[in-house]
C-alpha cells in the first residue's frame, strides 16, 4: 500500500508541476507579444532590429540634425539591419522634424499569434496594433 501511495504521489507531483510549466511558457510567450513559441522568437528579433534601427536614426540626427529614410540610413552605413524579417517589413516614417517612428509591419496570415504591427519612436517606446 505504501509504495502505490508514494507512485501516486510522484506522479501528481509531475502533474502539478508540468501544469505550472506550461502556464509560464504561455505567459513568457504572450510578454513578448505572440501566442507561440516560434512568434515569441519572431518578435524578440523584431523588436531587436526596431531598436538597432531606432538607435542609427537618433545617431544620424545627432550628426546631421534631421531624421532620414531606411534607405538613407542603409546607404550611409549607419546601420546593418536588412530591410526585413519574414514575415515583417521595415519602414521610417517621419511625422515632423523632431519625431520618427521606425514600423515593422506584418504580411501574410497571423499562424504564431504575433500582432500585425510593432512600432517604436523616437523616445524608444514599443507600441503594438492589431
């Protein structure tokens, strides 16, 4: 009786805790942004090359005080980010004279759960949309 109660007692424990594991896998997934594992990784490069290429247009505006397209920043070597991460797309898009945001934005269907756009500004804040 005593080794069937500690058999039981192992597997509810392993129960319990592969329960706890896959709930954090699903709240690590949904901070970054997506639903999936393989979205999570998406977005994690994505908000990586936004910051690489927010990062060059603030240097660019400290060396020549305007804010440029990715074009201009690619072909003045300021920065080494291509111009896209399947399934996202980058663009520059300036407003003003003293604001930028730098747009990734998503083609195709929506299988890892990722939002369709991610945007980050000039003061290097993250905003999604669906």
């Amino acid at each position: 009786m005593s080794r069937l109660f500690s058999f039981l007692s192992i597997i509810i424990v392993m129960g319990i805790g592969m329960f706890i594991y896959s709930k954090q896998m699903q709240s690590s997934s949904a901070q970054a942004g997506a639903s999936t594992p393989q979205g999570a990784i998406n977005i994690t490069g994505v908000k990586s090359d936004l910051i690489s290429i927010a990062s060059a247009e603030r240097r660019y505006f400290a060396a020549e005080g305007k804010y440029v397209s990715l074009d201009v920043l690619i072909s003045t070597n300021y920065i080494t980010v291509a111009r896209q991460r399947p399934p996202y797309s980058y663009t520059i898009e300036i407003p003003s004279a003293g604001s930028f945001r730098v747009v990734a934005s998503r083609s195709g269907e929506n299988t890892a759960g990722t939002p369709f756009q991610l945007t980050v500004d000039e003061n290097m804040e993250f905003h999604t949309s669906e």
